[in-house]
C-alpha cells in the first residue's frame, strides 16, 4: 500500500468518526520552545494545556515532524529517520482511553476492503505503563487481546512528553511482531532491540502538567490538565514499510526512489556491502529531510535550524563522495525526492524552483572546500596518530570550520571513523573568541575606536549639535573638533588630503545612522579645502560626528565651513525608508496584525525588514503584499511626523517598535494618517508617490520565527525591472520564441536533455560492456593468477568501477586481478578489482592501487577485493599499469 494511501484510509478513518481534519503545521515548531516540529502534537500544545479552549473536540492530521538527535543512527537501524511523518487522533476533553484504542484497533486491524489497514490482530502486541489497569482492562474488554500480549513497562517506555515543561502522561504503545528470525520470542519488554517487535502507534492519555523536565524519565509533575486528552502518533514510515512488504522506512516509495538514483550514480548495487548500504540510507533520509525543511523556509546557516539543515544536506553530499561520486550529487537526487513527496505535498512541485536553488547553493559551497577539507583532516589525522596523541586540536577543528566550511558535528564524526577524538571545548572556546571580535569590530566601525571621551569632552564644552536633518540639506557650520585615531587628543592637529579623520560640527544638516536608516553622505566645503562625509554616527546622545576623508586642503578646529548632503542621496534615502514604512503596513494588512516587524535596514535604493511570522510566505502572499504597497505608492498619501509624549502615541495607534528607547517627546511618521502609524526618527518622502516604484526581491527566513523580505525602491527598483526585462529579452532571443512562450520553449528544452543524458548514458554503458569483454579475452598469466590491465580512455571514476567489476565477473573462478585506469577530464582514475579466489590467496586491491598511483601522482585506497583512486598524470598510465602487475607478480612469488 502506497504511503500516500495509507495516510488517506488515517483521515479518513478519524474523519468518518467525528475528527476535524487539521493540515500539518510548518516543521519550523509553532511552539518557540522547540526547535522544529518533533510530533503530531505540538501545534495542539495551547489546547491540551487549556491555554486556549481547543475549536474542535477531536481533530486528527499528518503532521511533518523532524528529529534529529539520533543522526548518526540513521541508516544504521531499520526505524531512524530524521523526516517522518506522524499520523495522529486527537481528543481535547472529550473521548479517553477507551475511545483511543478502539478507533486505533479499529483502523489497524480493519480490512483493506472495508478501509482499514489490514494488521494480523495475532501479531499486534502492546504495552502499559506499569500502573495503568485501566488501559491493560481496556485492551482486554475492547480489544480482545490477551493478557500475555499485554506488558508492563516503565517510565522511560510509557510515559510521553515533549522533552521540555508542558503537557504529558503515561501512555499506551502498539508494536507489530515481525516474526522470530528478527529476534527472541517474549515481546517487546524482552526485545530490546526493537527489531522484531517494532513500535507503530503510541497513544499517549495526557492528563498532566510537567515541568523542570530533565529526562525522559525525570521530571516533576506539577498537577492535572483542565482535561483528559488524547494524543496519539503514528509513525506513517514504519508502517507504510510494513504494508509494503521492505525491510526498512530508507526502502519505502516515498524514499526508496533517492536511494536507487544514488546507487545508479555510485555505480554501487544496494543490498550488497553493509558500509554502502548504511551511505546509501543516509543519502535517501537527508536528501528528503533538506528538501523539507527548505521547503518550509528554512535556509543553511551556522546557528539553530540553519545549523541543523547545513549539517544534514553536507552529511550527503560527504556520503556521496564517500561512495565515489564526484559532480555535484543534489541536481540528481532533490528532483528525484521532489518527485515522491509531491503526491502528499504539491508546495514541493511548485516551489521547486526555490528550494533547489537554496540547496544547490549549498552543496556547491561545500563542494568548494570539501577535497581540501578533507586533505587537511587527513594530514590531521595522520599527525595525531603518529604524535600518539590520537586528538584532533581545537584550531583544527575550528579551521576545517571557519576556512572549509566543515559542522563541527561532521569533523566529530569524521574523526570518529578515524579513531581520533577532537578537543571540542577548544573549539568552542575559539567560536566564542571569533563571535566575541566580530562583535567588537563592528562597534568599532560605529564609533571608531577613538575613547568616547574626546566625544564627552565636546559635548560639555559646547553643548549638543544642533541638527538640522529634517529641515534643511545645507548648513553653514563651525568645527568645534576633529579627532584622528592614535592622536593624543590633547593635541589637535590640522589633518591633510588622503586622511580619514572626525569631525564635529556646530551645526549639521547629516543625519547620522539610527533607527535602521543609514547616515547620509555629502561633502564639507570650506575655504581651501574639501572633504568627503562617509559616515555620520552619535559617539555620545546630543552629539554627532562626522567621519570624513579629506579630499583638499587642511581642516583644522575652528574653521567655518558649509555641509551639504547629496540630494540625490537623501531623496533615495527617504524613498527607502518611506517604503519599509509602506511594506510593513502591507504584510500587516495582508498577513494580519501579528507580522510585526522586530528589526530593518534601509539605505538608497534598498530596504529590508524582519517580521514575526512562522514559515514561508507563499507566492500569492509575496504578489498581494506587493500590491497593496504599490496601490498605496499610487494614492500618493500624504506624508507627516509630529512630536506627542509616548502615552498619547500609543493613544494615537502607532507602532513602537523592537524595543528602542525613545525620549520624553516621540516622533510618530504618519502615512495617509491612520493607514501606518509608526514611532520613528528617520527621514521621508513628502509624499508616498515620491517612493516611485516597489519591487520585492526576496524572502527568507532569520531565524525562530522571523522572516526578512528584501525590496528594492524609487530608481532602484525601475533598474531591477528594467534588469529583469533585459533578461527576458535576451533569453527569447537566444531562443528564437516570443517571451511568452519562453516557459513552455524552456521546458521542452530541458525535457529534449534528459532524454539525451538518458540516451548517453545507455550508450556508455553499451560500450562499456563491449570493451568488458575486450578486456577479459586479453587477460594474461602472473604466476597462476589471471592479470587484466587496461587504459579505456574518457571514464570517470564510477564508470571505470562498473567497467573493472564487469570484467572481474568474467574472469571466472580463478584467481583473477583487474586494474584499470583511465584519463577524462585531465583527471586520471584508477581501479583495482579482485575476485574471491585471488584474496584467498593474499592479494589485496589496495596494494595493486597503491603500486599503480605513484605513477599518476594520485592515491587512493579501499578494501581488498575493490580500491579505487586517482591521479593528475595521465603521461604515467602506462607505468601505473606495470607497476600494478609487478605488484601482483611480487605478491605470488614471482
Ligand atoms: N506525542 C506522542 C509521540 O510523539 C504521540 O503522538 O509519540
């Protein structure tokens, strides 16, 4: 039975019997508590707490869950995967134990005809949390089932809760028995291993609030919930790999297709060697969880969720490799992954586009450092194990980080397979160190690093600047004092051309960065000289500064000058700033009053704000935002501030926002009066028309809850569009067809080319096959053994390990030895194959390859029977080939 039918016959089931059918919610959790969605139940928390009244009184759903504790056991097990999908039933007061395992024994052991799902009630067995009678009586009296089949366990099996303080209870689990050659007979309270008896359903009786919850098992239980609830969750995977008859959730049809694909591309047939089948299984899980967890918005980074996605797509990419695939492996795979998830979750099909750009972006970052990565953890490696101090250090670890881009979880793993430990507290030490500068420097780039007292020294002298942005763009000023970093200021001294240096002003039209907006640029004129303004802060409140690079003449204390901001600068400037304002009242307008923004940043031409908000906006949301935005650009609002005390702004409606401390008096920016309201400093267009035109640019997420959307404005935004026609232009040019059939041009284009790659790479392996034969028939006799060497021009490394395993295999049962090299690409591979019959006789692949890759300048290695390799110098083929057989003749004595 197919996965997605195995979750319709779910809700269905539940449907038909009273439940509300809820879509699942994002993987990023709604619950700010948790890092993603990690079961069925989390976006029911507020109603099983009693938080909020719950709108329905039963509700069931497929929730997209990720976990990701137990990665380094994926592939390992039968049951590890980090993406699963759980099915659940749900009651908030209403039906209890009783309900809860009727409508699940119904479902399970139901008949597929009648809609159920077909379970052998024989096999199903079940546990109870040691003190539970009333569900042991239950399974009895409702269910039919023996006592024997009904066991005992603790709290560490049978007693369900989040892993952080909230809701939780004893709880009743339903696992299918495989049959006695996956383990001992007795259930699962003997199956410990859980291969035999496999976990299905878990319904868990939540009646209680947990806190200070340290352990699955230790937590305190602080009293009972408003109601009895049921929340039930069953693994979609472990069952859709029972009713399909496979061995494990990497093998059904939702994710078998990635593992096929990777096997075609490593040239490697599963099911055959443990170490690839456990690469292979990897490959399949964190294929699929990536294009999840982008399609719900997330995106790499080093922290949080970001972290966790990175470490998941960079895991596959490194198995791919590891498996002897050298292009880019994601190109292959998250289509092929697309494809089987796309039935349950269309969003995958028609946001494609932007997912796998985020993920091909990411393993092309990877890929970039990964061979040198690699090559400084193994001299890594080889160092430590010769020091006898088999550690990694903490500067190792944090520049296989900083420099190649390597999760330190990747590195510890790595290490792991090594033998070799890693000096992870070092490394931490030296990630705070890195964080803890960069926080410096960019106070430093504020203020310069210049001691704040030259600034206080100032201000006490002279008393506040007078600032003039919002009235005037020019201002005839006195330098009250420039300070140059290193001087004693003690000592001023005139500063010349080519030097940067900070001046403070009397009076000044700049306004210097806050609030988002950055500062204004301009040029000081005075008479005999010249300077450049790049960068306008306050050092200390009341006082602005200046900095500046003089372009002419000496600038000394005292001199009268005229300051004056580019226009075209601050119009640009405005333009930004009025069009955050415009852009959040749209997403609030189109989102809902709750997209509230928590931070922005706008210089000319661009701007960029973050805003609460729980998973990607979709394309119909970005499309109406924008036009709410450009219809209020139409209606040319009127533009206004005024000053009011902070109580009657919050009388009046406007936004204060993330926090800022603002002054007696606040400065509220009206748009078109009521329609945006907000507390700000910054400067504006008159009026909203001045914007010109709003594009946005894009969308992507900052983080637990929190998006950012990117627009760009006024002249900006007409050259973005005018870009993007160009683009178009050119395209429908190149392709000879009119831009709106672009689309359908550019599809057919890309169908034609899979099917010429489909169609080469039968070719290729035709002509493999013709050369194996070749290749065999001119096999020679070293010393009993049976020698094949050979240079078939233009493979790659996986074609050449298909080509010398087929040849291999028709070298019959004597002992036999193939080694192939090959030239494509500037690149030279190598392989070495021997059959059963030669290791029996002590030969080893690896040391065929060994001997065969000085020639090549390369290296490489594998197990005895296959070993793989490469090299840079096609010219030493020959010699590389010699020295393999000398190294077979040598080995038999010969
Ligand atoms: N919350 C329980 C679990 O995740 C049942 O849904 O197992």
């Amino acid at each position: 039975m197919q996965t997605a039918e195995i979750r319709r016959r779910f809700l269905e089931h539940f449907a038909t019997r009273g439940h509300t059918v809820v879509p699942s919610a994002s993987l990023v959790s709604p619950d700010p508590s948790l890092l993603f969605t990690v079961a069925g139940m989390v976006p029911f928390i507020p109603y099983l707490t009693g938080r909020e009244p719950a709108p329905f009184p039963r509700a069931t759903s497929v929730q997209k869950c990720v976990r990701t504790l137990d990665i380094e056991e994926v592939g390992k097990t039968t049951r590890h995967g980090t993406f699963f999908q759980m099915n659940g039933n749900f009651s908030f007061g209403d039906y209890f134990k009783d309900g809860a395992i009727q409508h699940a024994w119904e479902l399970l052991t139901g008949s597929v005809a009648d809609g159920g799902l077909g379970f052998d009630p024989e096999r199903l067995w079940v546990t109870v949390y040691l003190d539970d009678d009333e569900a042991a009586d239950a399974w009895h009296r409702i269910a039919g089932l023996p006592v024997e089949r009904i066991q005992r366990l603790g709290k560490k099996d049978n007693y369900w809760h989040t892993g952080a303080a909230g809701p939780g209870g004893p709880c009743s689990e339903i696992y299918y028995d495989r049959g006695p050659e996956f383990g001992p007979e007795g259930g699962p309270l003997v199956d410990t291993a859980g291969d035999r008896f496999l976990e299905i359903w878990n319904l868990v009786f939540m009646q209680y609030e947990l806190t200070d919850v340290r352990s699955k098992e230790e937590f305190t239980v602080v009293g009972e919930l408003p109601n009895k609830n049921i929340d039930t969750g069953m693994g979609l995977e472990r069952v859709a790999f029972l009713l399909q008859g496979v061995d494990n959730m990497y093998e059904i049809d939702e994710v078998a297709p990635v593992l096929r694909r990777a096997a075609e591309l490593a040239g490697v047939a599963y099911g055959k060697d443990h170490e690839a089948d456990v690469r292979l299984r990897v490959v399949a899980d964190h294929v699929r969880s990536g294009l999840m967890l982008i399609g719900d918005g997330i995106t790499p980074g080093n922290e949080g969720r970001g972290y966790i996605l990175r470490r998941l797509l960079r895991r596959a990419v490194r198995s791919m490799k590891l498996l002897g695939v050298e292009d880019a492996a994601l190109p292959e795979l998250l289509p092929v992954s697309r494809d089987a998830m796309s039935a349950s979750y269309p969003e995958l099909a028609t946001d494609f586009d932007r997912i796998s750009s985020v993920a091909y972006a990411e393993e092309e970052a990877f890929r970039r450092t990964l061979t040198s990565g690699t090559a400084l953890f193994d001299t890594a490696v080889a160092q430590a194990k010769k020091a006898g101090t088999p550690a990694l250090s903490g500067e190792q670890a944090f520049s296989l980080h900083d420099t190649y881009g390597f999760p330190i979880d990747v590195t510890l793993e790595m290490a792991a397979e090594q033998g070799v430990t890693v000096d992870e507290e070092g490394f931490r030490a030296l990630m705070t160190e890195q964080r803890d500068r960069a926080r410096a420097d960019a106070r430093a780039k504020r203020t310069g690093s210049v001691d704040v007292l030259a600034y206080r020294r100032l201000l006490a002298e002279h008393g506040p600047t007078d600032w003039q942005a919002y009235e005037t763009l020019r201002t005839d000023s006195r330098v009250l004092g420039v300070v140059t970093e290193g001087d004693d200021d003690a000592a001023p001294r005139p500063v010349g051309p080519g030097e940067i240096t900070r001046v403070v002003l009397d009076r000044t039209p700049f306004y210097a960065e806050s609030g988002g907006q950055v500062a204004d640029a301009g040029i000081l004129t005075w008479d005999g000289g010249r300077a450049e303004v790049i960068d306008v802060q306050r050092p200390v409140k009341g006082l602005v500064a200046h900095q500046v690079r003089i372009l002419e003449g000496e600038l000394r204390e005292g001199a009268e000058l005229t300051a004056e901001v580019d226009r075209e600068w601050r119009l640009s400037a405005c333009q930004a700033h009025s069009g955050t304002h415009v852009v959040h009242a749209a997403l609030r307008q189109v989102l809902g009053p709750q997209a509230l923004q928590s931070g922005s940043y706008n210089r000319p031409g661009y701007l960029r704000l973050d805003f609460a908000w729980q998973g990607a906006l979709t394309a119909q949301q970005r499309t109406d935002i924008e036009d709410v935005a450009n219809a209020a650009v139409r209606a040319d609002h009127a533009v206004s501030a005024s000053w009011m005390t902070l109580p009657e702004a919050r009388e009046f409606g406007a936004l204060a926002l993330f926090g800022e401390t603002y002054g007696e008096q606040v400065r509220v920016v009206e748009i078109g009066g009521p329609w945006s309201r907000e507390l700000c400093g910054g400067t504006h267009v008159r009026g909203s028309a001045q914007i010109g035109t709003l594009a946005l640019t894009g969308e992507s997420s900052v983080g637990s809850g929190s998006r950012r959307v990117e627009a760009v404005v006024g002249l900006e935004g007409f050259r973005y569009l005018a870009r993007e026609r160009d683009l178009v232009r050119q395209l429908a040019e190149l392709l000879k067809t009119p831009q709106d059939g672009l689309v359908e041009r550019v599809g057919g284009m890309l169908s034609r080319l899979r099917d010429v790659d489909r169609e080469l790479a039968e070719l290729r392996s035709r002509q493999n096959l013709a050369a194996a034969g070749e290749l065999a028939a001119g096999a020679r006799d070293v010393g009993g053994v049976a020698v094949v060497t050979g240079a078939p021009s233009g493979l790659g490394g996986g074609d050449l390990r298909t080509l010398a395993l087929d040849v291999r295999g028709r070298l019959g049962d004597r002992p036999a030895v193939v080694l192939l090299a090959s030239e494509s690409g500037g690149k030279v591979a190598l392989v070495a194959a021997l059959n059963p019959a030669a290791l029996a006789q002590g030969l080893s692949a690896n040391d065929v390859l060994k001997a065969a890759a000085g020639p090549v300048g390369g290296r490489g290695g594998g197990k005895a029977d296959v070993a793989q390799g490469g090299g840079t110098d096609a010219a030493g083929i020959p010699d590389a080939l010699q020295a393999g057989e000398q190294a077979v003749a040598a080995a038999t004595g010969r």
